[in-house]
C-alpha cells in the first residue's frame, strides 16, 4: 500500500468496472491515478466536541430545500422520505463553519439515500427557492451494491470528488453496517478533507478552496419512502 500521503496505484477494482464507466465523465470526477488514499488514523473523538443536537428538538437547525420529514424523537433526529418533494437537507442554522472535525451516528430504518454536507451552500434556482450545494459525505442506503460511502459528492455541484472505486479502497467498502449504527467522521482542515466510517479511513481530497466554510446538513434523499436515523452529532472546530 501506498505511504501516508502518496498517490495510490490508481487502480479501478474489478467489482467497480461498470460504475466507473458510469461515473468517469462527471465533471469532478478524479483520475483514479491522482487519487489520495486516507491511512490516518480516525482523529479523537473524546475531547473539545460540542453537541449540536440537544436530543429533544431541533434548536439551532432548520430544513432546507425540500419538504421531507425531520423530527425529533427518543433522543435521535429521525428523518422521513416524502414522496414527490426534492431532496431535503436539515441544516445548522450558522454556516460558518471552516476547519473542524464533525462525528455523528447514522442508522437506516427503511432503505434510504442520505450524507453528510459540510461547509455547504444555499442559492435560488429557476427550480427552487433555495439549493443546496457542496460537498457531503455520502451515505448510501443499505440496498446498493455500489458501496461508496464515506466518499465524497458534490451535491449539486459536479458530483463526486472522491468515489471509492479503487484497489485499494477494497476494505473501505466494506465499512458500512448494514442493520447497525454506523459512525460517520470527517475532518476538514484548509483544502485537505478525510473521513472515515467505523473507524475505517475512506476519504482523503484535495479541494480547490471553492468551499472554504458553509453550514452543516443532514440530508434525506427524494425518494418515495426510506427513513434514517441520527444521533451523537458533534463538532469540534480547529485551530
């Protein structure tokens, strides 16, 4: 395996074929020979957190975009497909957040696409009163042979920056629980962002600055049904 920080070997995984041919046009899409591998640890997660979720209702956040369900409920923020209505996102309510790391838990309770967005946007479309874009950790549902959660998607703006179709990324697609809780990390420091999943690293991009700082969001895919769950949500900023 590569060393810490180097270019990986850039291979496309056997199992991965089909959705490279499907992806490798998107406009971000990376050459698998310029991709970085994450072999860093998960950062600490026990120190300099501050909760953003009270485990009673949805102070400090606000809903975005769609008209999908979020609510509080039994100390987890439960979010609920509604059919016909674009995608939602339940987003910090500051949105000036920059260099950070950012932890919470994720569980599926009916099959659903979700993610994590971070220094995310917002703009009005001549379709929407209000987008969100920017960067997310993806999150697929449990249905999905693809596997590329804890990659990294341009919602709205390119696609992926980072899909885990390499050689290398073999155990990293392996990450998700598909009946648990799953823990999602990501640190973003300057352009540099990793994330891991369970403690596995996935992630490691390079950006070009265009997403310097934003809000955090939860997202609930449009989708005829599928609920997700979560909980343990937490930030802690960087120097």
């Amino acid at each position: 395996m590569a060393a810490l920080g180097s270019l990986s070997a850039g291979e496309i995984a056997e199992s991965q074929q089909e959705w490279f041919k499907r992806y490798q046009k998107q406009v971000n899409a990376p050459e698998p020979a310029s991709m970085l591998l994450n072999q860093t640890p998960e950062p600490d997660l026990e120190t300099g957190y501050v909760d953003l979720f009270n485990g009673v209702d949805l102070t400090g956040w606000t809903s975005r975009q769609g008209k999908a369900s979020f609510e509080a409920k039994d100390g987890v923020i439960m979010g609920t497909a509604v059919p016909g209505t674009p995608s939602t996102y339940l987003c910090t309510e500051r949105d000036d957040y920059q260099d950070f790391v950012f932890t919470c838990e994720v569980k599926w309770i009916e099959n659903l696409n979700t993610g994590v967005m971070f220094r995310a946007q917002v703009r009005k479309t001549e379709k929407l009163a209000e987008e969100v874009y920017g960067p997310q950790v993806e999150m697929e549902g449990v249905k999905g042979e693809r596997r590329w959660s804890g990659g990294i998607y341009g919602q709205s703006c390119g696609g992926y920056y980072y899909p885990v179709w390499l050689k290398e990324h073999e155990e990293a697609r392996k990450a998700i629980e598909r009946e648990g809780w799953n823990r999602v990390t990501v640190e973003a420091k300057g352009k540099v962002v990793k994330t891991w999943l369970n403690g596995v690293p996935i992630a490691h991009w390079v950006g070009d600055g265009t997403f310097a700082e934003g809000f955090l969001g939860l997202q609930v895919h449009k989708a005829k049904s599928g609920q997700v769950a979560f909980r343990n949500i937490r930030v802690k900023e960087l120097p």
